[in-house]
C-alpha cells in the first residue's frame, strides 16, 4: 500500500514542473508517478538515479551542465551513450527525447497518451520493439 503522506507530497512537488524528464520520459506515465514529482522536482525518486553513487542520473547532469531543457535539445543527441542512452533493451528515453526533438513537448504528450490509449504499455510495448528507431516509429503511428 503506498504511503497517503508521500502521494500528497509528490502532488505537491508536481505544481508548475513540466512533467517531461531531461531525458524524454514523460513522468505522468512512470510507475513511480504517485510517489515521486519528477527529476525536475524537488521530490525526485527516480529509480535510475539510485543506480549512481550521487543519486543523481546522468542524463540530468549532463543537460543541466550544458544548461539545456533536456537531452532532446542536444546537437549530440543522435550519437549520444550517456545514462538512458547506453542501456540495452531500453530505447524508449532516446526515442521519446528525438521525437521531442522533432516534433516538440506538447506533440509528444498528446501522441503518447493516444498511444497509451489505444493499449501500448509505456515503456514496455517501446522497448519491446528491439530499436530506437522502432519506438520512434511507433509514436509517429499516433501523430
């Protein structure tokens, strides 16, 4: 059972952030959604970030040191191997931070949750389909 206590802080930690993490993944669609606010909050439980010894995920150090939005605004983007991006079977960071890069934020909200809707697993169902290229595709199914 999750704690009532950590939903209502990370409620509160979502006010004015923008749901779309540094590296592409959209937070509203995270399993951690109901107890974190995000990696652009000041509640940030992400399950990646635990994986380093600041606590701290490398796609968020490296945009927030070149003082972008994300990694979508990266002219490196492409050939980047940097956090997300150098993890097998997960392509779906990458893909959604290039169909960002194309298209932009509010397209890929809107793209993703029809996506969603019509019965994807996010990120499941992108990742599944074994490429970057792949996830990409499959998004722009939804435009």
């Amino acid at each position: 059972m999750i704690d009532d206590d950590k939903v209502e802080l990370a409620k509160k930690a979502k006010i004015g952030v923008d749901p779309i993490s540094f590296c592409g993944h959209h937070c509203t669609y995270c399993f951690l959604t109901e107890t974190c606010g995000g990696c652009r909050s000041s509640l940030n439980c992400c399950s990646f970030a635990t994986l380093f010894e600041d606590n701290i995920c490398p796609n968020v150090k490296c945009s927030t040191e070149r003082k972008i939005d994300g990694c979508y605004d990266c002219i490196e983007l492409m050939n980047c191997t940097i956090g997300y991006y150098g993890r097998k079977n997960e392509y779906i960071a990458k893909a959604t931070a290039i169909f960002i890069h194309k298209y932009g934020k509010d397209v890929y909200t809107r793209t993703l949750s029809k996506a969603i809707t019509d019965g994807n697993n996010y990120p499941k169902t992108f990742d599944e389909t074994g490429s970057v290229e792949k996830s990409v595709q499959l998004l722009e199914k939804y435009l």
